[in-house]
C-alpha cells in the first residue's frame, strides 16, 4: 500500500481497492464491537456456525399437476423459515453466468472506472459505493456493490455502466428474466395465502379476485433493483462482516450467490449459513410481504459473512411495489381473530427512516408495527 494514500481515503474508495492495494489489517472503521462480531457465542446465539439447508421449491413442480402439493411447501418456507431455495426456475444458465461474469469483470476495472459511479443520492439509478449504508454506518461492512434502478428500464438504461462494453446487454437480459421470475412466484405466494384462486372456477371467485388482480399489475409496474456485491478477501474476517443483520424492504428478493459461502440467516435464534446449490436462487420474504401477509410470512434478519482467502459475488435482485404504492395487509388476511397488526407504509417513510439513523437490523419494520 502507498504511504501516501491515507486509510480514510482509502476506505471512502471501497474495500475492492483496499484489497488491491494490498491491506494486511482491518481498519478500524470496519471493526465490529466484541458482542456484534461473527463467531462470537453469546447467550442469544449458541451455535453461530451451523449450516443449513434451506427448504427447496421446485418451480417446474410448480407449473405442474402437483402444484398443490408444492405451494403447501412454500407457504412453510415462508412461515417457518423467510427463505427458500428455487430450483429448476427456468432462467437459463448462459444468462446468469454471463451476469456474474461481467459483474466480476466491472470489479476488476480501475478504480478510475468504477468511482464515476459513486453517489450519495439513493434515488440515483445507478450508484456504485461501500458498506451497507455509507452516510450513516458508525462502523463500515467489507462490501463493495453497485445498485442498478431496473424500472422503468427505458429511463434508467442510458445512466447504466458503459464498461464494461457488454454490461448493459447482459444486464437487462438477466433483469427481464428475473421480473418474469418474481411475477410468477407472486402468483404463487397469493395462492399459498388463500387470496387468490388461479383457475378462477366461480363468477364469484372472479369478482373477489379483482382486488389481487390490481395488486399483480401493481407489482407489475412495481420497483426493480438489482444489486451486485462484491466481497473481496478480508486479512481479518473475524472482526468485521460482509453486510450487518437486516431484513429486505421490498416483496420478495431473488438471490444469485456463487459457490463461497457467506450468506447467514436467523433461524431459531442462531446464525447458519446457508449453503450454495449451484443453479439456484435463494428467495426471500422481504418486509412488503411481510405487511402484505399481516405477518403470516417473515421478513427474517440476515448478514453476510467474509473470509480471508476467496472474493465472493452475489446477484441480488429485489422487487417490490411502486415507490408512490402504499403497502398494507390484505384485506382478506385481517379478521377479528387476527388484527391488522402493521401501520400502511411507503417508501417515502422508508427513505426517511434510512437516512436518520444507522439502519441495522429489522427496525424499520418494528417501527410500522402497531401497539395494541
């Protein structure tokens, strides 16, 4: 590393170019307090490292006769576990590759390249920046990432990455694929709620279906953003973590991780890892769905975990409703025996939690939760 470069201009550069400058210590802007770093056991957290297969949902089981039988499975997964595996999801496997191909080969550019991306402004429809939350975080995460505004893609598409040269074609292809995707696993999470009846089989059935059909064509014309992550090597990952826990804002999130483990969910009070299954994506309850479902789904705390000698990247791509939608439980999962038991939210409210506080954990959800 060059005596001239300052470790706090370097970190304000992100942790890909502390790596490539060659840093032998975690500065201490990224380490974590004792209690919060991976690892640790305390009273709350026993086995942190336990692995865990996570449940699979067959999207080709899905389509077909036995589609019953799977959304039983998926309305467990969301219940009990926030997470699923999704296997045989049709996307092909040349699209996803070459999505993580060229976001591995927008990582290795200059510098130079990359920091023409950099904003603070999170309406920006492409930033490139570091940590989870740069402006606020009182201790930073080993990430880089670059988040990309996916709707409408007319608009944002011109803001998009020039380098390198066939990011922007590999990225809306990966992009459209992965809408497609999110909408039919909308469908879906509908019927695993009983909202919706997909073969419509009453004159009735139609008319209470009418409400759920304006909500798909919500989500339809709903928020895209695609982040990619970028983990490098950490000489101490002990001390620090590539994301701190949090939950997703959105409805759901599909995630492309490769094969360096990493990703760590919250389930019966312990951390596990999640295990990579090649060609799949990890899905997510994101705190939309959590609203929407009147918590019947969770939206679960997750963190990422960094490691000293493999870069890792993931794909993630979250989808939600409209910015200017208001999120509220559906009507039909509010009874007396089960009160509304979250305030209707936007994303105004969201930006404006974010940007007063330091946004670690679920605690934007817990704020729209009502007291009874």
């Amino acid at each position: 590393m060059s005596p001239a470069m300052s470790l706090e201009s370097l970190y304000q550069k992100g942790v890909k170019n502390m790596y490539d400058n060659g840093i032998q210590h975690v500065p201490g802007k990224y380490i974590l307090p004792v209690n919060e770093r991976p690892n640790i056991i305390t009273d709350e957290t026993t086995c942190p490292d336990l692995d865990l297969e996570l449940p699979v949902i067959d999207f080709a089981e899905l389509q077909g006769p036995n589609r019953a039988k799977v959304l039983k499975s998926l309305a467990y997964a969301c219940e009990n576990y926030g997470f699923f595996q999704l296997v045989n999801h049709g996307i092909p496997e040349e699209i996803v590759s070459n999505m993580v191909n060229v976001s591995k080969r927008f990582f290795e550019m200059p510098l130079s390249e990359r920091e023409k991306y950099m904003s603070a402004d999170m309406s920006s429809p492409v930033r490139y920046g570091t940590s989870f939350n740069q402006t606020n975080d009182g201790v930073f995460s080993w990430r880089d990432f670059l988040k990309l505004v996916c709707h409408p893609l007319p608009d944002v598409l011109p803001h998009w990455p020039t380098s390198p040269s066939d990011f922007r074609q590999l990225a809306v292809c990966y992009a459209k694929e992965t809408k497609i995707l999110f909408m039919m696993l909308v469908e879906a999470i509908f019927e695993s709620l009983g909202i919706k009846d997909t073969e419509k089989k009453t004159k009735q059935s139609n008319l209470e279906d009418d409400d759920e059909d304006e909500i798909l064509k919500e989500l339809e014309n709903g928020s895209q953003l695609m982040v990619v992550n970028c983990y490098p090597p950490c000489p101490q990952p002990d001390l620090t973590l590539g994301m701190p826990p949090h939950s997703d804002y959105g409805f759901l999130t599909l995630l492309h991780q490769d094969r360096v483990k990493g990703l760590q969910i919250q389930h019966q009070n312990n951390w596990v890892t999640v295990q990579p299954v090649p060609g799949s994506f990890v899905v997510n309850v994101g705190d939309h769905l959590e609203i929407f479902s009147n918590g019947r789904y969770k939206s679960v705390l997750h963190r990422v975990l960094v490691n000293s000698k493999n870069c890792r990247i993931s794909l993630a791509s979250l989808h939600s409703f409209p910015f200017t939608s208001i999120v509220r439980p559906s009507e039909k999962l509010v009874t007396e025996a089960n009160p509304k038991i979250y305030k209707d939210t936007d994303f105004a409210s969201f930006l404006n939690y974010i940007r007063s506080c330091d946004s670690k954990k679920k605690n934007f959800l817990e704020s729209r939760r009502l007291t009874n």
